[in-house]
C-alpha cells in the first residue's frame, strides 16, 4: 500500500511521540487479521485503551523479575555454548542466538518446551515469511494455542510464570485483563520477545567479527560491553522501521504535509544513521556515546521488553566471547541470505568458525 516514509533522527523520535499518528487499524476500516482472531495487542490499539493496559501490564513486568532472570539466562547461555563447543563451527542464528531469547521468554511467560518448535513456525511466517503457511494460518494457529493455554493455565492455578501474573493482576478499581487482552498480549510477548533480541545478538556479534579493531577492544575490557550492545542497538538494529502509524489529521514533518488517513512509516534505521545525532554514522564504535537512539521506540509505544532484551544482548555476546577467543566468520559460508520485508533487520543464518 503507498505510504509516507518518515526518516532523520528528529522527525522520526518527533513523529513516534505524535498521537496525531494513531496505531489502531480499526478506526481506519482497516480489518487487521491479528485483532479479529487474536485480540487488541499494544501495538495496535491508542490512548486510553493502551494506557489501561500498558498500566495492567507494567505492573507485572517489572525491572524486578528481569533482573530475577539473570542466573536462568547464563545458565542457558552456558548450556547452549557446551552443545556448541566440540563442534567447532555452527550457525549462530539455529544453534545460540534464536534458542536462548526463545527459551527465556517461553519460561517467563509459561510456554511448555514441547510446544517450542510449533511456536517457531508461526512466530517466523508472521515476522520474516518463509512461505510454509499463510499469515492467516499463522495467526489462526498462535492465537489458538494461546487460547488453550490460557485456559490451562485458570484451570491450574496460581503459578509463578508472567502469563499466571497476568491472569491474576487487577488494577486498583477492580479493573482486570479480559480473555482476548490476555491472548493478544502473550502473542505480542511472544513474538516481540524473541524475533528482536535473535537479530540483537546476531547483528552486534556480526559486526564484532566484521571489526577486528572493535572486537579487540571488547576482548581486552569486557566492561565495554554495556556501550557494545547499545552501540550494536544503533548501528545494525533488530527493528529497520517501526510499525504502521495513520494520520489523524494533516501533519507537518519538514516541508511536507501528511495527509489526514495517510500510511505512515517511522524509519528507525534512518535515525540511527543521522550524521545531525550521531557523528561518523556508519562506523562502529563501541566507545560511542549512543544514548537516546531509537531502537526500542519512543514515547507511549516505547518497548515494554527493552530491559530483558538488554540483559540478553549483554550475557549472551560477553559469555560466546569468553567461551570462544578466536570466534569468526565462516570464510565458506557465502553471501547472506537477509530476512524479507522492512520490519526486522538480520540474516537467516549467520555461519561461525572457531
């Protein structure tokens, strides 16, 4: 569909604060097949439904219980690397970098192992299609499951995963999570909490490698590592453009006017470019400064999971590092195969040698 590209540092952090962008499909016409078989997840509903739930929400996903993960994600991160190391060569991607957030967000929100792999398949069609099945199918089949687990888990009974949380947590007025705002914010968690933190660790790790003197640096101080996943955030992040927007009403951004009903497209890939915000742009430089980049999002939408996926980002790339001091690029593995579509930024595989 034609739609209006936002891009540079300012307009796009202006324009992802702007409530005259509304995020809602629904009172555009639009009949978006997530919202009827699933539910109104945060990405797509506007104030003051997303202010009820974002508030639901942020009380049980706190700051809190990410950092009571930090053990559960280096013995992970330690377990997938064991599996690893006699091998001596791996795809990044299958055997670290998609298997660990998935874990981590599976166990937090209560997602049986068994039911991982079929998970899998229907997060990948809805974010990065391989043409295994339709968007419909994926749709229909997630937000099923969802379902079903949902009512497993009321059947059974206070637990201390996030979902069992969820199902629990009332506001101060009696105000509670109804069934299909339950199901559309696992499909929302699930979905936004691995797919963005496999490409975190896979891009930063692929622009260590494709940076000698910056993969030096970290080696030599690992308490670079907090500036080194914010720096990766930056230069190579898991997120090119941010999800659809619609005009209200007519909005100036520069010498343009976008018009009332227009598509809209907020290029975070740009801003993260943006000589104006960050000097020497295109170099990777754990030693930058990159504080206030948009990765995660601004304003009201800014992600809910930034936390974790830091957390992730930072035990996952430190612990491969440690594990494997001579870690590089697979020279026979060939060109890379990047992922469809303009939402998510990273490579299918990502071959390594050690």
């Amino acid at each position: 569909m034609p739609a209006w590209l936002i891009v540079g540092y300012d307009e796009a952090r202006a324009a992802l604060a702007d409530q005259r962008f509304s995020k809602s499909f629904s009172s555009m016409g639009i009949a978006l097949p997530e919202e009827e078989i699933v539910g109104p997840n945060l990405l797509i509903i506007d104030p003051p439904d997303h202010t009820r739930l974002r508030k639901l929400v942020a009380g049980e996903f706190t700051g809190r219980r990410v950092e009571a993960l930090r053990p559960r994600i280096q013995e992970l991160t330690d377990e997938l690397l064991d599996a690893m190391a006699p091998n001596g060569r791996a795809d990044l991607v299958d055997s670290f970098a998609f298997p660990l957030p998935i874990t981590v967000i599976c166990e937090l929100l209560g997602v049986p192992a068994a039911d991982r792999d079929a998970f899998r398949a229907w997060s990948n069609e809805l974010v990065a299609p391989t043409g295994a099945m339709t968007e419909q199918e994926a749709v229909e089949g997630l937000g099923g499951y969802l379902g079903e687990l949902i009512e497993d888990k009321r059947a059974a009974g206070p637990a201390d995963d996030l979902l069992s949380a969820l199902i629990r947590t009332r506001a101060e007025d009696g105000d509670r999570l109804s069934l299909p705002e339950l199901r559309a914010l696992g499909y929302l968690l699930l979905i936004a909490g691995h797919e963005t933190t496999v490409n975190l660790i896979a891009n930063t790790v692929r622009a260590l490698l494709t940076h000698p003197d910056q993969l030096a640096a970290l080696r030599a101080d690992f308490d670079l590592i907090d500036g080194t996943v914010e720096e990766g955030l930056r230069y190579d992040g898991p997120v090119e453009t941010a999800t659809l927007r619609f005009a209200a009403e007519p909005v100036p951004i520069g010498d343009a006017v976008i018009p009332a009903g227009a598509v809209v497209v907020v290029a975070l890939a740009s801003g993260a470019r943006d000589p104006r915000r960050f000097p020497q742009p295109d170099a990777f430089d754990i030693r930058r400064d990159p504080r206030g980049h948009l990765a995660f999002g601004h304003g009201i939408h800014y992600c809910l999971g930034a936390p974790l996926a830091r957390l992730e980002g930072k035990i996952a790339i430190r612990s491969l590092l440690e594990r494997f001091p001579r870690l590089e690029l697979d020279p026979r593995s060939g060109p890379y195969e990047w992922l469809p579509g303009m939402l998510v930024r990273g490579t299918r595989r990502l071959p390594v040698v050690w």
